[in-house]
C-alpha cells in the first residue's frame, strides 16, 4: 500500500468512525434525565467531541488529497483550504441531517457549528504543518523540516 492510499484508507476510517459513532441510536432514559446527552454528560462536552472529530476529518481528508493539490510553494491554497473545510462541514451537515431519522438522535444547528469549527481547526493544524510540503534535503541527506 503507498502513502496516498494509506492516508486515503485513514481518513476512510476516522470518517466512518465519526459518522458511524453518530448514527448510534440512542435510548432515552425516562424521566426529566431524558433530554440529558448519556454520552457527555457535562454541559458542552458534546460540542468538545463534535469539533474534535470534525478537525479530524478535515485534518485526515487534507491530507490524503493528491500531492499536486496539497503542495505548493508555501503550502496548500486558499481554495484547497475553503474546499477541505466546506467537505467536512458538509459531511457534518449530512449526518445531522440524517439523525432525524434515528431514535434518540435529534439533529442540531449547534452540532453543526461545533463541526464546523473543528473542521476550520484540523485544516489550521493541517495548514501549520506546511500541508505537506516537499522535506528540504540538506547536504548530507539528512531531512530539514
């Protein structure tokens, strides 16, 4: 397997495992602790684990993109940074979609802010580690960066 394909098998799994963990129907438990998150019981936590998983997404997906789209002179473009935010956000928006049909699952403009923000987040760190660019060669062979 080469690289391309192992970064594209890895953002295939963190994508599945974020949508999936997301499509769990959840039981509701009776009574006024009904509305609570089982997941994340703390006020907000849930928004933390949103963002989270959505910077990795978008962390993952920037880059398994082909090398002459990630690598430029001074790293991935404007556009190519947009384009990976707005694919995560709308794999995002698609689950939230989607869990109106699931039990126990309600779709949430918040969540969808929560992604959002974390796929600005995994772009910013891909983007901070030079999205990529071609390791500078020293004289003695030794990588630079």
């Amino acid at each position: 397997m080469d690289t391309r394909d192992r970064r594209l098998a890895i953002f295939a799994a963190v994508t599945a495992i974020v949508v999936t963990s997301s499509l769990v129907p959840m039981p509701a438990a009776p009574g006024p602790a009904a509305s609570a998150d089982p997941v994340s019981p703390t006020p907000g936590t849930d928004k933390l684990v949103h963002a989270v998983g959505y910077a990795a997404v978008a962390y993952t997906l920037g880059r398994a993109l082909p090398a002459r789209v990630r690598r430029g002179a001074d790293g991935p473009s404007a556009a190519v940074l947009l384009g990976v935010v707005a694919v995560a956000t709308a794999i995002g928006a698609g689950v939230e979609i989607a869990q109106g049909a699931v039990p126990g699952r309600d779709p949430s403009a918040l969540d969808g802010v929560a992604n959002a923000v974390g796929a600005a987040v995994g772009v910013l760190l891909w983007r901070r580690r030079g999205g990529d660019r071609p390791r500078r060669r020293t004289g003695d062979g030794a990588d630079d960066a």
